[in-house]
C-alpha cells in the first residue's frame, strides 16, 4: 500500500488541535518532530511536553486527495497557511519490516542480552532477554536504561530481593530476576507500564509482581532501582528509605550529569551514600549504600 506524508511546523499551542483535525480528515496516524532541535530532558511529572516549534506529521493512503486535505484543514485552523505544508510520497515498502530491522539483539556487560522476539539469541548460553519495543518505555536503547543493565550485569543481585520503581517495560525487573534474584517486584505510575510489564514477564517464564504505585507496598528489600528522572527521584526519597533495608543498595539512573551532586547531597540527609557515579552521554547514574 502506498502512502503520503503531509506535515507543516508550528507553534506549541496548536501542535495538539492540529493532531486531532488530522485525525478528523482521515490521517492513518499522526506524530510529533522537534522543528528547531529543542531537548526536553524533564517534564513534570503528569504532563506531555511538546516543543516550542513542531512539525505535526499526519499520515495518508496515497490515493486522498492531499490539495482537498490542506484546504479542510485551513478551514478547521485558519491561520495556517496553505503554503506552508509539505507533502511528501512514501517509499511503497514493507513498513512493518523496515521497522523490525531497525531493533537488532543489543548485550549489555559480559553475559546480559535484549533480543526481539523475531530474532535468534546471538549467544544462546547467556543471559537473554526477549523483549519488544511496545507501548511503555524501556528496551536498552536509552543511554539510562543501558546503564542499568550494565551495572545489574556487572554486581549480580544472586539471591537478593529487588524493587524496579518506575518499571517501565519491566526490563530491569527481569534483567535482575533472569541474574538470579530471589524476588522481584515493579511498580510505575502508568497502567500502560504495568500491562507491558505483565506481558513481558509472562513472555520471558519470570515470576515477576507489577503493580500501581497506588496498590503498590513491599518490605524492605536489598536492591532497589529507580530509572525515572531526577525531580521525582528527589521526591521520593523518603520513599525509597523505607523500601531498603540497613545496609541495601540503592541505583538511580534516569537523571542529566549535572544533576548527579544534588541529588548525593540530598540522599546524604537519609544516610543513603550514592558514591558511584556512572555516565553517557549526558546522562548519568549513582548507586550506593544505606547505612545504618
């Protein structure tokens, strides 16, 4: 099947209305692009941020009338200008695989793999994980997520209880169930986050428990890892206190580098010593000790 692109930068404000009068003439699926190469590193907890300057990019069956479509849509929003929208014909190809070949097995330290369900383990003796890109965050190729990985690869939890607090896709969950941990629990604040959590946990035989934060309770546990970003990760380390035991270990990751001191001096208030720091590119992750 053939199709078209039809996209047109704009300014914040009517990056969402335009998504939706895309989706009223018939756009297949639509997607937001930063215009003006604007990073946003930290939303509010709560909020979907979108940039100052985006191109808004609706996706057509090649045989719509894309002249008719500009004109509905000038007529829905009337200070856009016709001129300005670009239409572009796609490549007729096998999308669905073309997007499969971009997700290749991925290893992360010495034995710890992230393979897509539709290819072979590299290394079938090693510790793998099956797991797709989906609906909820986290499948190795973020720098936070990455860094994770390596280091449950590089300090093994074998027989240690473990919390994932921000699960995600879960993928840090089964990376310390698959390492040998005794029990494993996962928690996030998105329902989404839990579902493919579940999904993954059921696909790779762990016995994995995910729940709402709001559901959500442990006992103190020996590790716990928090992948989430450097405001909540402040907020809730009150939280995390609780959840460890004297003497556990804590890993937050999810944070920019110049981050990494405040967030050391404010664990320093809960005797919780964050003394290893790792990163890349810009981002960063500490692990440390409670102490008694």
């Amino acid at each position: 099947m053939a199709w078209i692109q039809i996209n047109i930068i704009v300014e914040e404000a009517l990056a969402e209305p335009l998504s939706d009068a895309f989706m009223d003439v018939g756009a297949s699926s639509v997607t937001f692009e930063d215009a003006k190469d604007q990073p946003i590193y930290e939303p509010e907890i709560g909020t979907t941020p979108i940039w100052n300057q985006t191109k808004v990019i609706g996706l057509f069956d090649a045989e719509m009338d894309s002249k008719n479509i500009i004109d509905i849509l000038c007529l829905l929003h009337p200070s856009l200008d016709k001129e300005t929208f670009k239409v572009e014909q796609l490549e007729d190809k096998d999308w669905i695989r073309a997007w499969m070949d971009q997700f290749k097995p991925m290893q992360f330290g010495e034995r710890l793999w992230i393979v897509p369900s539709w290819t072979q383990p590299p290394e079938p003796n090693a510790v793998n994980l099956m797991l797709d890109p989906g609906m909820a965050f986290g499948t190795g190729t973020h720098p936070t997520t990455a860094q994770c990985l390596t280091w449950l690869d590089n300090h093994t939890p074998t027989n240690l209880t473990v919390i994932d607090y921000g699960c995600g896709s879960g993928v840090l969950a089964l990376a310390a169930s698959k390492l040998g941990a005794k029990s494993v629990s996962g928690t996030d604040i998105d329902p989404q986050a839990i579902l493919a959590s579940n999904q993954n946990a059921e696909r790779n035989n762990a016995d994995i428990h995910f729940k709402l934060v709001k559901d959500f309770d442990s006992e103190p546990v020996d590790l716990l890892i928090a992948n989430i970003l450097a405001g909540p990760l402040k907020e809730l380390a009150e939280e995390f206190d609780r959840l460890l035991k004297p003497g556990g270990t804590l890993v937050l990751s999810g944070l920019l580098t110049s981050q990494a001191k405040e967030l050391q001096e404010h664990y320093q208030a809960y005797n919780i010593h964050l003394d290893t720091s790792l990163s890349q590119d810009e981002w960063g992750l500490l692990a440390g000790k409670k102490h008694v």
